[in-house]
C-alpha cells in the first residue's frame, strides 16, 4: 500500500512539474530581427504616412502574428492604421485597435496567426494617420508572438514614434 501511495505521490509531481514547464514563456529567439529605417517618423498630424518593418528569421514557426502596443495612446488619436496584405489580397488592411488601460494593442496578420517559414524574409508596409489629439511621441513595442495559452512572445523591439 505505501508503495502505491508512494508512487501515485510521484506521479503526480511529476505531471505537476510538466505543467510548470510547459507554462513559461519561451527566451526570445535570437535568430529573429525586427527592423525598420523609418518607423520613428517623425509624423505629422492630419498626415497619412508610411512605414515599413522587415522581419528575417533562421527558424519555421507556426501560428504567429505580429503584436503592437502604442504606450499612452487613446483611439481619439490615430485617425487610421492599415498594412498592406502583399501575400494574399494585395489590399491595404486596419489594424484592429483596442484600448488596454492607459496603451492601444492591436496586430497584423491573420487573427489566428500564420506560418513563418525558414529562412523568412519579408517587408511589411504600413501607413498611420495621427488626429488632432494625436500630437505627441509615443513608445511603440512590436512583437512576434506565437498564439497559444498563453501567448509566447519570440521577439520583441522598441521604437519611438
């Protein structure tokens, strides 16, 4: 009897700490860039403008998209934000906005991620339109994430726009 509770104990530590494992974040990978020679503007108000961020990868992931977090930003300040969709639709697309407490999140790409195969290396076009209230320098975080519960960022850059 001591030997089954014994082992059924260790059993249960063990898929414990499976679940542990499974549920941290993966270290952003190295092998991922983000660049872009002219996301940080500057921008002028009431003035659409363009922008570009290429991405180059070493490595195939599945299911991932491209996060934004514009740092103290409200809807009432950007007046449209679209990329352009070169692979599928060749049209020009919103990135969906929300407001998450004092920041705007959004993304691109399809809602329920994409493939990025090896060796990846793709520009994306963007255009933002600043409103009237919109006068000001943001901090702007771009990541690719692989969607899951939770989500896992891969990598993740900073800019100032």
């Amino acid at each position: 009897m001591k030997r089954k509770v014994l082992s059924l104990f260790l059993t249960l530590i063990l898929v414990l700490t499976a679940c542990l494992v499974t549920a941290v974040p993966a270290a952003a990978d190295p092998g991922v860039e983000i660049t872009s020679p002219n996301v940080e503007g500057p921008y002028m108000v009431g003035v659409e403008q363009g922008f570009t961020l290429t991405t180059t990868s070493d490595a195939t992931y599945s299911n991932v998209r491209f996060n934004f977090v514009v740092g103290g930003a409200v809807l009432a300040d950007i007046t449209s934000f679209q990329y352009y969709d070169w692979e599928f639709t060749q049209l020009w697309h919103d990135v969906p906005l929300s407001q998450n407490g004092s920041n705007l999140e959004g993304y691109f790409g399809p809602p329920g991620g994409f493939t990025m195969p090896a060796p990846y290396d793709a520009t994306t076009k963007f255009k933002v339109e600043f409103s009237g209230t919109g006068a000001g320098t943001y901090p702007v975080t771009v990541s690719l994430v692989a969607l899951g519960t939770p989500d896992t960022v891969i990598k993740s850059v900073s800019f100032s726009a």
